[in-house]
C-alpha cells in the first residue's frame, strides 16, 4: 500500500506540473476515495480506530501536498 500510494503522489506531482488545471480533479478523487478509507477506519471501537484511520489521513494529506508543490513549482518557472 506504501509503494502504491508513493506513486499516486508522484503522478499527481508530475500531472500537477504538466497540467495544472486539469490535475485538480485526480487529486481530488484521489483524496476522496482516501477519505471513505479514513471513515471506515475510524468506526472501529475507541484508540483502534484512529490507529485504523490514520494511514488514509496521512496519505490523503500527502497526495495533496504533492498536487499543491507541483502546481506552486509550475508557478516558478519563469516563462
């Protein structure tokens, strides 16, 4: 899951840099099919379900800051 996630981020890193605009909407699917994983995580019975639910949390914040830095590096270039 850790590999699978790696490379999430860094396609949505690469797409983000290519295409600004259009990386949006991945990214956004990505994080929200992230997010039902988190909320079926936490429905587990007291310090086991945030055990359970932050891997999701965790990755979901990932692919979004990889989304946000390929679009802010896209914003440096000087052309």
């Amino acid at each position: 899951m850790v590999v699978g996630i790696v490379v999430v981020c860094v396609v949505i890193a690469i797409l983000a840099f290519l295409v600004p605009r259009l990386s949006r909407h991945p990214q956004n699917g990505t994080q929200r099919v992230l997010g039902v994983g988190s909320r079926a995580g936490s429905k587990a019975p007291g310090p086991l379900g945030r055990l359970f639910s932050k891997p999701f949390r965790s990755s979901s914040r990932a692919v979004g800051r990889s989304g946000s830095a390929g679009r802010r590096a896209r914003g440096r270039l000087p052309f």
